[in-house]
C-alpha cells in the first residue's frame, strides 16, 4: 500500500534489536484517512473470501481491525489481554511470549462473541515472529470457527512469523506493507 | 442516540456496583456501522468547535475516538497505560484512580504528538466518575492545548463524574447515552 509505505519511509524509526517505532501512525497516533484506508486495502485483499467476524488483539489491532470491519460489515471482536471487570462466563485463553513486552501475554476472548462454525479474519498491526498471531488463531481453533485468513499492516519479513504461521495454517497472509531489513537509518519496505 | 440507547437496553447488563456490562458493542466486541455512527454523533455535536486532535485513552476509547476523528478529520492520540517499547523522548505522564480495575491508573502521552496551542476533543468511552477524563484533560494543560470539548459513549450520572469535570474545567461534556439508574434488571438510559 503506497501511501503506508511512504509514511514508513518518512516516519519510522529503526530502534534496534529489529523494533520499528511507528508511532506516528499506528501505536500512539492515528491518522484517519490512512486508517480508514488501510482498513479497505485489506479488506480489498480478501475479496472474495467469506468473512463472518474480524478478531484481533488489544491494543494496537483495534484501530486496523475496526476499519476492515467497516469495509466489509462485520463484527470486531479484540481480545483482552487482562480479564476485565466486565468479562464473565466462559472464556477462550491462549498465551503468547510478547516480543515487545518480554514475559507472557495473555489472550481472552469470551465465549459469547465467537462461536462454532463461523468464518473468521484475524487482523493485527504487526507480523513479526507471528506469536500473538498464532494464539489467536489457537482460539478461532478453540472456538471450532474457522480461520480464512490473517491480514496485518505491517510484516517484518526478517523474523520468521510468515512460515511459523505457514507450518501450521494455511490460509492467506496478506501485509500491506513488508519490511525486509532495517539496518541504522535504512528501512527496507516494500508492498505485498 | 438512538440506536446506542435501544442496543444498551437490549444488551447492556447490570454488574452491580455501578458497572454496567457493554462487551457487546463497547468493550469487547465492536459492531462497526454502530461505531461509525457514534463517531458521526459526537462529531456533529461538536459542529462548530474548532479541533485540532482528539485525545483519548486505550482501550476501549481507541474506536469511538478513531471514528469521531474520521469525521473530523483530525489526528487521533490514544494515551498509553504503559510504556511500549517504542515510547522515546519526554512524555506527558498523569495517574487516575481506576474505577473498574482499582489502583492506579498510568496515562502516558508523549510529548512529539501534543502541542502548545492546538484544540484538544478528549473522547473516552465512559463518564463515570470523570477521573481518567481528568487525567487527560491534565496532560492537555500540561502540553499548554486548549481544552475544548469532551465527548463520551455513555455517562453515568449517579457517579457524578460530570460535576467534578465541569468544578475544573468550563467546557461542553457531550454524551450519547445517559444512564441515569441501574437497579437489578432496569438500566434507565435516555439520550443526552
């Protein structure tokens, strides 16, 4: 995606140890139109397919996953990453290394919003080792729904999270924007 | 509004203690058309308020600001509760007791995304008792913005957090839907 790329290129920030800071535009700031656009460029990328609910996870997925939901008119569900106050009854827990974070993070999404049978887009702001990814997917798997496929903004090719997802899903991966190396200023970003 | 008072009294539950259970459309799951006209609601109820940026806080602020901002037309900034990885440089910090989790609440705004002079919309999802709408409001003094506006998903007026706002700040608080009681099974909800 042209414009998300060019923003790249002129706002990100390689922080070392293969952490982009994109903070302008994804994790603190958000610009709307470019949101709103990327939530139809993805949603463009699985045309065709059949989608019943978008699931992603708090925090940084909400805003890319509300904006696919608009486009293709479907429920959003983020999973939580602490029980909140409000969430009773059954749950779907998965946990997940963080890469940003260290330790465990914890992924629940309640029984009530994600049910047998349904088809099921997962949306994130970032692949990179693809582990939140996978729990997530776990839990679409928990639930008996079935995963039609994974869309993020952002794929950083040079940690792997493609083929550990590949190995054990095979559904359609689509970014729209791929970054393959990220070395002292240079941020090597291409499209799809 | 409308729509948002008949969704809360078909699927809003009493928790008791003041917390009102919205998971299905708030809080959890989002239901993207609702969300997008909620977005368009407090946008027109702040026809003619000129804003620069709208400020709110994760997690469940993120949509009903993002949605509003695409109305507007203006960079939306959700406040973080920790720090990520990716925060650098000085940051606007203020604490909030939290209502629903206990303890203290961080927010953290960083300094690069909030201006001297600009006109700050806060949107949260909830006005219960206004403390974390303080503790931005704070950050928007703290960053010499101009306050001018606070808009809300849902108030709860029996925890008078309107009240303790406006004892501090003389702004218009706009809400979509105003709760006014909670007994048992009976949310008594009207618009604002």
């Amino acid at each position: 995606m042209k414009a998300l790329i060019e923003r790249i290129r002129a706002e990100g920030v390689n922080l070392g140890g293969g952490i982009l800071k994109v903070d302008s535009i994804i994790n603190h700031q958000l610009d709307p139109a470019l949101m709103a656009d990327m939530g139809a460029a993805i949603a463009a990328r699985f045309n065709g397919t059949p989608v019943d609910r978008i699931l992603t996870a708090e925090i940084s997925g909400i805003a890319p996953a509300l904006m696919t939901g608009i486009e293709m008119n479907v429920p959003v569900v983020y999973a939580r990453k602490r029980k909140p106050i409000t969430m009773s009854g059954p749950v779907f827990l998965e946990t997940a290394p963080s890469h940003t974070k260290g330790g465990e993070t914890l992924l629940l999404v309640s029984a009530e919003f994600l049910h047998a049978g349904e088809n099921v887009l997962i949306i994130d702001d970032f692949l990179a080792t693809g582990q939140t990814l996978q729990a997530l997917a776990r839990i679409v798997l928990s639930a008996k729904a079935n995963l039609v496929g994974v869309g993020v903004v952002v794929e950083k090719t040079f940690e792997g999270g493609r083929a550990a997802m590949q190995a054990h899903y095979d559904v359609p991966i689509h970014a729209l924007a791929t970054i393959s190396a990220m070395e002292g200023d240079t941020i090597t970003v291409r499209d799809d």
